[in-house]
C-alpha cells in the first residue's frame, strides 16, 4: 500500500547508526561485522530441562515385554491396561507408554500367556508385535 502523498515537510532524522555509509539510520549497526548481545530467546536457560526417569525395570518374579504401541499410535497407558486385560486376562504390574512402543511388566507366570495373545492380534489395523523386551543398550 503506498502512503497518500501530504503537504508536510519532510523532517531528517538524525544518524542513530554512527556507521560508516552515513545512512543515518539502523542499516550499519544491523550490517556491522560488530559483536552483537544474543537475544533473550538464544540464552540458554538456567533452569536445566526436565530429565525423563528411566523406564521401570521388573521387580523380582516380573517380566519386562515389549509392545509395538506407543504414543505416536494415539494410546496411553488406560488403553494398553484394558488390551492386555481383554486379549490375555492379564493385569499388568506397570506401564511404560513411550512414543513408540509400549514396555508392560507382567508376573512372571503370566508372560507367555501375554506374548501368545499380544503377538500377530491386529488393533485398530496395525499388527502387533508383542515379546520379551531386550535389555537396553548403553
């Protein structure tokens, strides 16, 4: 949009830059080779980030399993609870929902019972991946 031409006399402004093209303006110091302060969103906080807690490892007399259902496949821990009560009868110990999959510490004696009815069921159109979780890698 172009600005309606007035009979107002046009006043100069004075140099603010101090730079060598004598602009008077803005134009060296933002093109300057100088040192610029970062801004106040470039600073790294002193507050340090949240650290996630490792996931749950088994208690004595569990197993650790493994299930390809996370986050990402829009699931949380209530619905990976009632999946493993409905395919397998099973109550889980714990839970751990990441944006991947699933980690499930079941009882010990409950395992199989689990990876038999988790492994190859469909759930909302994805096949399941369900066994025994591999111990992590450092």
């Amino acid at each position: 949009m172009v600005a309606p031409k007035t009979n107002a006399p046009v006043v100069p402004r004075e140099p603010t830059g101090g730079g060598t093209t004598g602009r008077g303006d803005d134009f060296d110091a933002v093109w300057s080779d100088a040192p610029v302060a970062p801004s106040p969103s470039t600073v790294p906080s002193a507050i340090p980030a949240p650290v996630a807690e490792p996931p749950a490892a088994p208690a004595e007399g569990e197993v650790r399993l493994y299930v390809n259902l996370g986050r990402k496949d829009r699931i949380g821990e209530a619905e990976v609870a009632d999946l493993l009560r409905d395919a397998a009868g099973v109550v889980p110990t714990s839970l751990d929902v990441m944006n991947t999959h699933t980690y499930v510490n079941v009882r010990a004696e409950d395992a199989d019972r689990v990876v038999a009815a988790l492994a190859g069921r469909e759930h909302d159109g994805r096949r399941l991946v369900c066994e025994t979780a591999r111990p992590r890698r450092r």
